[in-house]
C-alpha cells in the first residue's frame, strides 16, 4: 500500500475571502465578547479587548495605512515588538489586501537590512526609532495618529490573492520570503479538531510574544476565527509564570514551545496552576519523552504536538481526537493530504521511509517563494511539495518523523541556514574557514555549534567569536560551542561533510 493519508479534502474556501474580515467576523456577530486579555502579571490585565474593539481599531488602523499611500498588493514590513499593536497594524494591512510582513524583532538592523533589500516594500512600520527606511516609513509617533483615522472596509480579496510574507532561513545564507494567501487563514481550520480541539468557549494561553508567527496563529488567528479569548502575557521573561498566571486567569488551552515546558518542570505549583486546563500544545522542534512524561505528571493534564514549518503551517499533530501514539510525531489532519515519497515524487510504501510531501490542493500551502520562480519549482515534484523531512507513514495513519533532509538547523524552533551562519563569522579576520552545525547537548536541547578554522597567523578566543556573532545575528542564530580544528572534511567532490563535523569534532 502506498504512503498516501487522504480522508477527503476540507470545506472549500470561498472564492471571495480577505483572511482580516474572516479572522474578526466575530467583532460584528458578538461585539462584547472578550477577544484579547494582555496580562502584564499574574491577576493584572493591562488591557482587555472586545471583539467589537478590536474589529474597530483594525479598521481605523487600516483607514490610517490608507490614508498613507498604502493599498492592495503593498507590502508592507513590520518591525513592531512585543504589544497589542503588532496584530492590530498586521491585520490592518491584511484588511486592505496590502501584504503585512513581520519580522522578528530579535534580528538586528542588518539582518532586516537584507530582507527589506530583498522585499522592496511600499512601507515600513516601526514602533522604536530605525535608520531603515522605505518609501513611505511610518515611525512610532505616527502610529497613534493613524490609529484614530475614519474607519476603513475590508477589501474585496480572492482566497488565492496574496495576504502576508513570512520570512525564513534562504539557501546560501540569504533570506527567504514565503508568501502565503489569504485562504491560509481558513485552511487552519483543520487543526481546531486536528491539533487544539478549539471552540468558542475556550481561553488560549500562548508563552510566545505577539510578534512571533507561531503566536499569531496558534495564539491570535485561531482563538479569534473561532470566538474564543487569547491571553498573551506582556510582562517580563519569567520561566516560572506560567503556572500563576494559569492559577488566576483560567486558560483551558496552554501553547508553548518545548523548552518553555522543561522549564516549568522545577515549579512547585503546576497542578493547581493549571487545574482550568484541559491540555497543552507544543510546536516548533521535538518534545523530549522525558519532558512530556514529568509535566504530564505533575499536571494530570496530556500535551499534543505537531509538526509544521513556514510553508504549510502546522499539519501533522495529535489532539484530543487522535491522542498521542509514543514515539510518534503526530497524524495528518483531516482534510490534509499528505505523502511520504522518494526525491523523484513516487509514493513509497507505507513502513518505509522517504521525504515527507504536501499536495498542491492544501489550501494552507504557500503560493510560493518570494522572487524566487526556480526555487518554488524545484520543491514540487508533481502533485507533491516536498517539505525536506524525512520520515515514516505507518499503517495506523501516524507518522515517524526522522529528521531533515537537507543541512537546516533548528534553533529553539526557528530553522537556520548554517551558510548564514557561516557567513557571520567569516567577516571575522582571524577565521578562514568555519562549518556550522546543530549539535545536541543533552536530551531535547539542541544549540548551533561551529567548527572553525584559523586564517594563518591569526587567533581568536571563543568569547571573542561569541561577541562578534552577536553583533551580526539575531539570538537565536548565534552559535553556543566553536571547536577550533585544523581542517574541515570533506568529501571526494570537495562537500563539506557536516556530519562528520556534527558527530566527531566534539
């Protein structure tokens, strides 16, 4: 039997769909309702929105982005932080069909530098002072102005029309956009029942900041499509708040990455702090059995992984209705097809193992990457995207999930290009070859390390090479360990063998 799961596809999208309008549908059906709670600290909510209030200050917004030259097809570069502000101005943009394009706020200005140079959009908006600019730039004075402007509508959008561009890790060290269309937003509706077990009646408590993706789906689009109530907390970094603000804001959701998790793992006050809660979520890299198994049990409550990446969002997870099988990944959602295949696009059968792929007709699929025609059409072979996992479709429908494909790395959940890396610290003077790997240093915790080698004459301590990364990369890119060798190996053609680097430099 072929490795193909098809259950049927899901409900089609509209043709006439503009994914800002579909997400705060609720603003207009149940304006009271409570959207947003921004919690500042365990038992203060800084802000509390109603449906009604946010569709309103999304519009105004939208009104005020217009009124700045802003309109369908502009893209628009977000460099906005850690506040209410960021989804308001993102679906904002996405209301007027313009194209919204967040970027992480732990990259450094050169690191925007190269994606605004690579995305050349109408816009830039900025919530702190930037030297970046674009033609028209909207700094962090200008916001509140444009925020109280005469409301604006929802454009009239197509579901295959683009709607936002995420950025992430490019071949040879250069970033890529992937854009995404408007239907992307609707086509997550597979993972309320495949992943979340979400209704209206639940209150999502997400650990991430406002402006990273994976909180502005799992922890905004998706509560808000659905009616239910996000809760977001804006107030320091604190590994241990989890569990009291659980305790007294009674999220039934709780959605986190796996280091968040282990972390939580030292509290002495997990099971009455999450007693409202009836199950986790956790993405981004693989969940330690470990981790999984003492938060389970000091909890009572089961956590359920999925698996995604930037081009398809999240499609394979276990949930309430298919709870987790040990060892496993997780299961293709329904409405989803899903392949594992060979590099030629062919099946193979199920028990072996191959590329894991997505078919065209995924609604959640990208249109494609930005400026990047060959690279979109190298990664189909026919009906199938090949996401550059490996893995294993098994008989019972779960998948086994053994790694990439290719040389990426994953930091912390975010996939890196080691050439990016790489390139950070050749621009040192005293490094004149470096290789840089992902390397595991104790059970589910992975760091980017390097192996480097000296220019002739020339030295460098490892604190040094640290300080020069930091400059040059967001955090979550910088290497953690840099083993200094004579060489780097290669093989008969002159590759670079990084996992040789990877298994026996240290």
């Amino acid at each position: 039997m072929k490795a193909i799961f098809d259950e049927g596809p899901p409900a089609p999208c509209p043709l006439r769909f503009n994914m800002a309008a579909y997400v705060l549908a609720a603003g207009a059906e149940k304006p009271n309702r409570t959207a947003l709670e921004v919690l500042a600290a365990p038992g203060e909510v800084a802000e509390r929105w109603t449906y009604g209030a946010l569709r309103e200050a999304v519009l105004r917004m939208a009104g005020g982005l217009a009124a700045a030259g802003i309109g369908r097809g502009d893209r628009v570069l977000l460099r906005l932080g850690h506040s209410s502000r960021f989804p308001v101005v993102f679906f904002a943009a996405n209301a007027l069909g313009a194209v919204p394009v967040p970027t992480s706020p732990q990259l450094g200005e050169g690191e925007v530098g190269r994606i605004l140079e690579d995305l050349e959009p109408k816009a830039l908006v900025a919530d702190a002072p930037t030297r970046l600019r674009a033609p028209v730039t909207i700094g962090p004075g200008d916001l509140d102005t444009l925020s109280r402007s005469e409301a604006a509508g929802f454009a009239e959008t197509g579901a295959d029309d683009p709607a936002f561009i995420v950025y992430t890790s490019g071949t040879g060290g250069r970033p890529k956009g992937v854009v995404h269309a408007q239907r992307a937003a609707w086509a997550r509706r597979m993972m309320w029942d495949g992943w979340y077990g979400l209704g209206p009646g639940d209150r999502v408590l997400h650990a991430g900041a406002f402006n990273w993706t994976y909180t502005l789906g799992a922890g905004l689009t998706d509560p808000w499509a659905a009616g239910a109530t996000a809760l977001i907390h804006s107030g320091p970094p604190d590994r241990n708040i989890w569990p009291r603000l659980a305790a007294l804001h009674a999220p039934t959701i709780f959605a986190a990455v796996p280091g968040v998790y282990r972390q939580m793992l030292d509290a002495p006050d997990l099971r009455d702090g999450f007693a409202s809660l009836r199950h986790g979520l956790s993405a981004g890299e693989a969940l330690p059995r470990a981790v999984r198994g003492a938060w389970e049990g000091a909890t009572g409550k089961p956590i359920y992984e999925a698996l995604g990446m930037s081009e398809v969002s999240t499609y394979i997870s276990f949930s309430p209705a298919h709870p987790t099988v040990p060892g496993r990944a997780g299961r293709p959602q329904i409405g989803r097809r899903v392949a594992v295949v060979n590099e030629d696009g062919s099946p193979v059968e199920v028990g072996e193992s191959g590329i894991l792929a997505v078919s065209r007709r995924d609604p959640g699929l990208m249109l494609g990457y930005w400026r990047r025609e060959a690279e979109t059409e190298a990664a189909f072979r026919g009906e199938w995207f090949l996401t550059g996992d490996r893995a294993i479709l098994h008989d019972d429908g779960t998948i086994s999930h053994l790694g990439r494909a290719d040389d990426l790395m994953n930091a912390g959940g975010f996939r890196v290009d080691p050439a990016e890396v790489e390139a950070a610290l050749l621009e040192h003077p005293a490094v004149a070859e470096a290789a840089a790997v992902e390397r595991q240093v104790r059970e589910g915790v992975n760091v980017i390390a390097v192996a480097w080698v000296a220019a002739p004459g020339a030295e460098a301590s490892e604190s040094e090479l640290a300080a020069h990364c930091a400059e040059r990369l967001a955090r979550y890119k910088q290497p953690r360990l840099f083993r200094r060798v004579d060489s780097l190996p290669v093989g008969p053609t002159g590759k670079l063998l990084r996992r040789r680097i990877r298994d026996e430099t240290w």
